[in-house]
C-alpha cells in the first residue's frame, strides 16, 4: 500500500502541472493571508477611515459644587443620572426624515414613563384653540421668524402673529431669511406635531449648531436601554452621563439655597453678556444661593475635540480639556437648628389656630376689632377645599368613591339653583344691585370679574368718569342695566361671542352675553369653590363628609376606627378636626387660614453671622429643580399660603413696638430727655392736631421713665418722644424734622437698607409720615424679619452694625481655601453714650423679667436671661394684628438674636412664646423631643398679651 502512494507521489513531483498548482496554491494563501488581515486585524481602522468626514469640539460639563452648613453636615450634592441629547445631523436634508426620528424619540421618551425637558410656548387649550403660554411672546416670534432688526418684516409680524399663525409658520412656512421649515405632516396629530416642533425649534434657535440639545433628562434606566437598542435608527441621539441636583431635608433650606433649572434665553444673554460662556442646555442656579454663587458652584467646563462619523457617532477623541468642578460653600447656618425652628414654628402657629377655633359660626369680634378674632370650623372646612386639599376635581372621575359622587350631586344642585337665580338677576328687566342680591352678590360679582379677565367686558374703553359706570360701581344700578349700557357703547367685544355675520338685536347680544359668560363660569375656579363654600356654610356638606372624603383621597392614612367613629357619630367633626391639627396632620399650611406663616432669623450678635433662617410653610425644592415637575408646580402656584415666599427676607410688616429702641437711642442720643425724667401717661396725646390714644386707654401707666416706658410699652411715653423730637429751632413743631431724626437713627441701626446676606430682599422702608405715630412704629415703618434681625443683633453687641452673612467659607475640591468669609461693619454705633446703651438693655430686660413685664410669665424661671421686645401691628379689624417678638440672650453676656414675626398671629405673646422655646432649645434648657415634638403648642394666654 504504501509502495502505491509513493509511486504517485513521484509521479505528481515529474508532471509539467505541479510548479503551476505550487504557484497557484501560494497566491491562494497570499490572499487568504491578506483578507484575514483587511477583515479582523485591520478592518476596525479601515472602517474608520473610510466613514470620517469631519471633526468637532465639544464641551465637557463642570460638576456643580456642594453645599454644606457650618458644621459641615451636606446640604445641596449631585447624583449621577442620564440625559438624551440631540444634535442637527446636518447630513439629514429630508424634514420628514428628521421629524420620523424625533417622532419615534419622543415615543421611547414617554412610553417609558420619561417626559421631554424642551419648553414650547405654543399650546392648544381646551377649546382647540392655539394660545401663547408667555406673557409677552415678542421674543419667540422672532426667533420663530428668523427675524433681524433691519428686516422690513421685523416691524409687523412680532406685533401681530397669532399663535396660530406661528405654528402654522413653523409647521409648514416658508420665508426668505429661513428655509422651508419643519414641514410636519399632516398625519401627526396636533399634541404630537406641537411636541415635534418643540424639539425642531430648539435645534433651530441652537447656536452654535453642533452644541446638542437635552431632549430630556435624569431618564430611567429603561429609556436609556430603549434607545441604545435604536440608536441605529436615530443618528444624532446619545445618551449622556450628567449630574442631577439633590437637596438633602430640602423643606428646611429651599428659601435659602433656592434650586438649578436649565438656563433660558433671557440668562444665556445676561449670563454671556457677548462670551460663549454658557449654551441653551446647560443647567444653572435659578434662585437663592444657587443663583447668587452661579461663578463659584458652576465651575468651569472642559472640552474635547472628536473624529465623527457622516452618521454622527463618535470615532475617536483626538485632543481633551478635562472640567474644574465647582467650588464648595459652606454656611453660617446651624442645620440642626435650622430644622428645630422651623417645627417650633409650625407647631406655635396650629396652636395659636386650635386657640381661637370655634365650634360655630362665632367669629368673636370680626369686623369690630382685630383682638379677639375667631376662627369658626366652618372656615377650617372650607379652607380644605378652598386650597385644594380636597380635590373637587376627582369627584367627576370613573373611579370615585360614593361621596365623591355625593358630594358631586349636591354640587350639580347647588349650580343649577345659582344659575336659575342668575338669570333672574340679569334679566334685562333686572334692577337689583349687587350689594341688594344677598347670597348672589358673590356670584354677580364672579361674572363680573369673568368679563374682566377674559377681556370681554374692554376696561380700558370705559371712560372713568361716566356716570352709568359709577352708578354700578357704587351698586346704584344692577349689573343687568350696566351691561346693556356697555354694548351699547361698544364696550364689550362681541368678536368672543362667536355672532358670526348675522344680525342680533342689543336684547339678543345681551343674551348672549349672559349664555357665553355663564359657560365660563362653569370653569372658573373661584366661581366653583364658591358653590363648595355655600354648600359648606348652608350644612349641607357636612363636616363628617368633609372629614371622610380626607379618607377618601388618601390626605389622611386610612383608619378603620377612626372612620367608624366619625360615620356613627361617636366623635364630631368639630373635635375629629382639632385632633388632626393638634397631631399636625392637618398643618397650618393646608388650611392658609390666619395666620398660616410665620418666620425666623437668628444671629451671632458678635460675629454678623446668620444661624438660622426660617421661613414657614416651605416647599421641596427637589421638585423644582433640574427638570420642574409641572403638576407639582401647579399645586404650588394655587397654594394659598404661598409657600415660595421667602417670608424672612421678602415679607415686611409694621414694627409696632419693637421699633420703640430707635426712639429711645434717638431722644437719648439728642438730648431731649434723660434716663430719669418721668413723664406721665395722660391716656390720649393731644398736642398734634391728630391725637394719639395710649394702647391701654382708658387706663394709663402713670409716670414713666425711658426704661419703664419699654417695659410696658407705653406708647403715650413715645408720642411725646417723636413730638419732641420735631420741635425745631424757633420752638416749632415740625413733623419733617421729626421725622428725619428718627430716620437717621434709623439708618445708622440698618434699617435704610437690605441687611446684607446673600439673598433677594424687599427693600425696607422708614416712615416718611407721622412722628408723632412713627416713634412707636407705625406710620409708614415696614421691615422684613432679617431687617429687624440686623437691628436687634446692632443693640445686643452695644452699637456694631454689620452686614449680615450667610456665607462662613468657599474651598476648591481639594480642600483650599478660596475665600474665608467674615460679615463686614456696616456702621459703628459704639460712640453713643453708655447710658443710652444701658438705659436701652434695662427697658429690654424689664420686658421680659421684671415685675409687670409685658412678657415677663413667659420668660419666667428659663433658666437663661432674655432681653427683649414686643410689637403688635394692626392691619384692620377684620383680620388678626400681627405679632413680632424681637431679643437677645444672655442678657449678661449676649451670644444669639432672635427675631420672630407671626403675620396674623394675634399678639406678640405668641411671638414671645415661640422665642422661649427657641432658646429653650438653644441653649440645651430641655430635651429636644420635648420642644420640637410635632404637636400643636397651644398658647395659654392667648389674649392677655397687650395690644400695642
């Protein structure tokens, strides 16, 4: 056998074919060889270079700095999260190609439960018609338009595009400085097609172009992986690693650190101010500390230069410049103390409520004096509705419970009846005037207001002075009357009425009117709530139901035995309610009934330091930052008790009492009496042509000097201290001249001004009016809390006035010190005469630790000295004075400040009240769980406090 195969195989090597096969054979391995090499060793290069097309730069975002309190306790951090961003493919001519993309993008965005970050400002509202969604849409039109200033066009098309026409125009138009625009098909509903050029518009006004836009942002992980799965069919969409904002126990620091959002065109102009600094998808701060240190926590962005594909993928990064985080800021503020107050306000105000909460309709003395004002139940019923608490609006839904649709039927009857009455009352035949109309004035009143905002009823065409216009403003002539009379005179602007071209008789426009109007109404919020607040008040929705729907839509957690309770009618209403507001679980903020608010400072008198500021209620700035959560949003635009106030810093109120201080440094200070010199209280001043009463006429104080007059608060002492302070020269009384002693002391305390923390204030205002009344506090005389804040801490360290501070430190990511913060002296006050220092510090002393102190039980055995002063301002009678409690402690050595404003909060005992537990606090006088115990602290005097 194998003398065979070696025969063959000689045979093979002699055949004339056999250096043909060898050559043959080696040219198959070469290209064997060769294909392997091009394929897998080299083929990933090759692919590259043949797919490159151009290059680009591309910024690299900073990570935000931290914020931290003074202890170092984390206030504001980041997390990771994912963004979809977009670049224009300038390669994808086609606009159905691009919108097909977009389409299918946003579909992946929202079938994932994601939503999309672009802000459009065209809507379709729910009459299909097309409406801009800013006040003044000038700005949009032209960026719409392609518009420059030189443009003919420039003049006409901002002033009069439609939202409709806009949209059309950027569905479909076409124009000279533009090309064909979107051109969105027709086969794309109106929502989709407002949602496609939403995006479109984005990519349009983006400069420069090759800057991606964020589609949206912090998406789920099932969005990320839903896209990477079609990423081939979406060129110019990536997912991006960014950093989300994160506020740590935000409802206690949203005042003061504010939040992050995507900068708009309004800052991208401010903000650049001609640079390339910052672009349309970067985030910034929007509000508090956040926006005040934009320089400091934002960083400074890297970039990188990269190799793109004609499909826009990345091929390769060719040159890189990593970021610079942003600098951290640490806080003069005490987070821990923070915290604490803000419950120890919460729980003074529910019990200054639970105090004065009737079981009737008593409102005590409402409308006659501001002192002993009641809150009846009825009101803490209706407020639940009233602040959307409960949510009349479920009351409609398939899936409401069997109250819900109770509650909804007495509605629908209670609607029915005040249409029918409507009618009645504008008849054209109707004479009654509103203020005749009884429980229909309310209503006539809400269509009146419905003309007026939908701006059918033209305000700005009625001449002021016409006599039929004032007769129904002074409720001479019915509405019915002043309606017809308004058509007539083509003040109403029938375009609304949807006439048409046929012809209406004035009795038929008129009807028309009235119908149009009507439909209006059904929608109108306030018009609705006020059903709810007739149905409340007439007992027909009763106060278990309102109770039991809390139950129903989850505000309260559901309790078997409780809810049986309420249905058996084993325990009220009344006293179910006063338990939940005890308890908190129904909180001073929900109801926004008065007093509902209430805030805070306090302060290092010896440093300018601010350690706490309050502000109640607050809101979770979470929600508002990096992406605006809209439903959340829109709960708190139609809070009633305006929690985005900044009340410690943006809510100023009359001093009352608590300004006594600058007038006593004032007459001291100039010479125009002396720490002995008695006078006496006579009750009334009578030596203005206004006489001034004594807060406690028909009593009076007697004789008084410097120190007792603060003590007692005695404002007869006062008067004459503000009516000395006028007389002039020749023995004259100038109230001019009064005015600006007092203004001058005023200012060198701080009071002329902001007080210097890092924040937004309303500017303070120093009376301009009244010496006499403006030298205990009234006249003009309106402070914020931090104001007042900066005085009393000037008083506490004997005459350093400094700009206060809620800065401590800035440091870089590596620990090094940029900038260590101190407060700076605004005004050197030390040079006054240490008795008027004294005699100041006693009067503050007796106030809250001598015998007939105005405070002095509540002061009472604390175990820490306070120095301090009420104030109580009247607003009118028929609403709650507000209360002010300004101090400082120890007495013997001051270490803090504290200012404590309850607008409506009845008397400046409460205020006083909320400062003892401060302190309490503060300085360690009982367990914490003890004062900050999330129970209502109701008050036990809440009227014996003197109303000053």
């Amino acid at each position: 056998m194998f003398d065979v195969v070696l025969e063959n195989i000689k045979k093979l090597l002699k055949s004339r074919l056999f250096p043909i096969t060898l050559i043959y054979l080696a040219l198959f391995f070469v290209v064997i060889h060769r294909l392997f090499v091009l394929q897998i060793v080299e083929g990933p290069e090759i692919v590259t270079k043949t797919e490159l097309k151009y290059t680009e730069n591309r910024e690299i975002k900073s990570t935000r700095g931290n914020i931290y309190d003074r202890k170092g306790k984390l206030l504001a951090s980041n997390e990771l999260s994912y963004s979809v961003i977009m670049e224009d493919i300038t390669q994808i001519e086609s606009n159905e190609q691009k919108n097909a993309i977009i389409y299918q993008l946003i579909k992946i965005i929202e079938e994932n439960g994601d939503t999309l970050d672009n802000k459009f400002y065209i809507i379709q509202n729910d009459k299909k018609e097309f409406e801009f969604t800013i006040k003044d849409p000038t700005k949009f039109k032209e960026n719409a338009y392609a518009l420059i200033k030189d443009d003919e066009k420039y003049k006409d098309v901002p002033k009069n595009a439609t939202a409709e026409d806009v949209y059309e125009f950027l569905r479909k138009g076409t124009g000279d400085n533009y090309t064909h625009m979107f051109d969105i098909s027709d086969e794309y509903s109106v929502e989709d097609t407002l949602k496609i050029m939403g995006i479109r518009y984005a990519l349009f006004c983006n400069y420069p172009k090759y800057y991606p836009i964020t589609i949206a942002s912090d998406i789920s992980p099932k969005t990320v992986a839903a896209i990477m799965e079609n990423s081939a069919d979406m060129p110019g969409v990536e997912i991006q690693q960014q950093t989300r904002r994160v506020y740590h126990d935000s409802i206690y620091f949203a005042h003061i650190l504010g939040y992050t959002g995507r900068i708009n065109a309004e800052e991208l102009n401010k903000f650049n101010n001609g640079t390339e600094k910052y672009n349309p998808t970067d985030i910034i701060g929007k509000l508090g500390l956040e926006q005040k240190f934009e320089d400091e926590l934002g960083g400074i962005k890297g970039s990188e230069t990269v190799s793109v594909s004609s499909s826009g993928k990345v091929i390769e990064v060719v040159d890189r410049v990593d970021p610079v985080a942003g600098n951290d800021i640490y806080l003069t503020i005490d987070s821990d103390l923070q915290k604490a107050v803000y419950h120890i306000l919460e729980n003074e105000i529910a019990g200054i409520i639970l105090g004065k909460l009737r079981p009737d309709l008593d409102y005590g003395s409402k409308g006659t004096s501001a002192d002993k004002i009641n809150i009846p139940i009825y009101e803490v019923y209706y407020a639940l509705i009233n602040n959307n608490i409960i949510d009349t609006t479920s009351f409609q839904d398939e899936d409401a419970t069997d109250l819900e649709k109770q509650t909804y039927r007495k509605y629908e009857a209670r609607l029915n009846e005040v249409f029918h009455n409507l009618d009645s009352l504008l008849d054209t035949g109707s004479s009654v005037p509103n203020d005749k109309a009884g429980d229909m004035e309310e209503y006539l009143n809400d269509f009146y207001s419905a003309l007026l905002s939908e701006k059918i009823l033209l305000k700005d065409s009625i001449p002021q002075d016409d006599v039929t216009y004032n007769d129904y403003k002074n409720n001479k002539i019915s509405l019915s009357k002043f309606l017809q009379y308004a058509i007539a005179n083509n003040w109403v602007d029938l375009s609304q009425l949807e006439i048409g071209d046929e012809y209406y008789s004035s009795e038929e426009l008129y009807q028309k009117l009235v119908a149009y109007t009507k439909e209006i109404l059904i929608h109108d919020d306030k018009f609705n709530k006020n059903i709810y607040r007739d149905l409340v008040f007439s007992y027909k929705l009763s106060g278990t139901e309102i109770c039991l729907l809390l139950f129903d839509q989850g505000v309260l957690e559901y309790n078997e035995e409780e809810i049986h309770q309420l249905s058996s009618g084993s325990i009220s209403a009344y006293e179910f309610i006063r338990g939940k507001i005890k308890s908190l679980a129904i909180t001073p903020a929900m109801l926004a009934l008065e007093p509902c608010s209430g805030s805070v400072v306090i302060t290092d008198v010896n440093t300018g330091d601010v350690l706490a500021l309050v502000s109640y209620p607050s809101y979770d700035n979470n929600l508002l930052a990096n992406k605006v959560n809209a439903e959340y949003y829109a709960k708190l635009q139609s809070d009633k008790s305006l929690p985005q106030i900044n009340r410690a810093v943006m809510q100023r109120t009359a001093p009352g009492s608590t300004f006594k201080m600058v007038s006593a440094v004032a007459a001291l200070e100039e010479g125009i009496t002396n720490p002995s010199e008695l006078i006496r209280d006579l009750g009334i001043f009578d030596k203005t042509d206004r006489p001034a009463k004594c807060h406690v006429y028909p009593s009076t104080h007697g004789s008084v000097n410097i120190v007792d007059a603060l003590k007692v608060s005695c404002n007869y002492y006062f008067y004459e201290m503000g009516y000395r302070l006028s007389i002039d020269g020749t023995g004259q009384f100038s109230n001019k001249l009064g005015l600006e002693r007092l203004a001058k002391y005023a200012t060198l305390f701080g009071l002329n001004e902001p007080s210097g923390i890092e924040l937004d204030e309303a500017l303070p205002e120093i009376s301009d009016t009244d010496s006499v009344r403006s030298a205990i506090g009234q006249g003009s005389n309106d402070y914020t809390t931090i104001q007042l804040a900066r005085y009393i801490t000037t008083l506490a360290n004997r005459g350093t006035c400094y700009d206060l501070t809620l800065i401590d430190s800035i440091v870089d990511k590596d620990g090094n010190m940029i900038k260590d913060n101190h407060a700076k002296v605004k005004n050197d006050l030390t040079s006054f005469q240490a008795t008027t220092w004294d005699s100041v510090w006693e009067g503050m002393y007796s106030v809250a630790n001598a015998d007939h102190g105005s405070v002095t039980s509540v002061f009472k055995d604390l175990g820490v000295t306070v120095a301090g002063k009420t104030g109580t301002s009247q607003i009118n009678k028929s609403h709650p004075n507000n209360a002010l409690f300004v101090s400082f402690a120890p007495y013997e050595n001051p270490q803090i400040s504290v200012t404590a404003v309850i607008p409506n909060g009845y008397t400046s005992h409460n205020a006083a009240e909320l400062t003892k537990n401060i302190y309490k606090l503060y300085f360690k006088l009982d367990n914490t769980e003890n004062i900050v115990d999330n129970e209502a602290n109701i008050p036990e005097t809440i009227d014996s406090a003197l109303s000053e």
